[in-house]
C-alpha cells in the first residue's frame, strides 16, 4: 500500500520577490478579496492583532503574488509574523526567502 498524498503537502503557493514590494495599507480595514477570503465576513480591521491575522493569514495562504504585493504591508507583516498561524510550507517558504522574517 502506497503513502498517502495530502494536498496541504502539493498545494501551490506563492511568494513575491521581495519584502519590499509588499505596498498594503498598514492600517484601517481591508476588505479581503473573494479568491482569498471566502468567509461571511471579507472585512479585517488593520488596527487590530485579530483583524490583521485574519487577512494576513488568508492572503499567505491563498493570494498570488501580485495579490499578496497590494494586500500586504512590509512593515506589518515583520511586526506580526511569530503570531500568524500558517501551514508549514507557507512559513518556511517566506522564510527561505526572507530570513528577516526570523529575527
């Protein structure tokens, strides 16, 4: 009997090329796009931990890269990364590429 494939193992995700091209408001609400959030409620409120790790893990785990550059805010995201939860391939992705994110 062979290993089972599971699709959090195969599943694409994305990365830009650099931190810097990350231009998302740093504050405010964001209203989550569709193909990123499917929840009954697309609005995050950046001026808060909860709002932020809402949109914030949603737009890691399912926005492309030209989504995650207008979604997401450099800043931000380096304040907050120890307190998103995200699958594990996500993280060590954006950590491979941005060793910042680990300092």
């Amino acid at each position: 009997m062979g290993s089972r494939v599971l699709y959090q193992d195969i599943k694409p995700y994305d990365v830009p090329a650099s931190l810097g091209a990350l231009k998302g408001p740093s504050s405010g609400v964001l209203t989550l796009p569709l193909n990123v959030y499917w929840g009954p409620d697309p609005d995050a409120d950046l001026d808060t931990l909860s709002g932020v790790t809402k949109a914030y893990q949603a737009i890691l785990r399912e926005g492309a890269s030209d989504v995650q550059e207008a979604l997401l805010n450099r800043d931000v995201l380096l304040r907050t990364w120890d307190e998103l939860l995200l699958p594990l391939r996500v993280r060590s992705l954006w950590e491979s590429r941005f060793p910042e994110l680990t300092a």
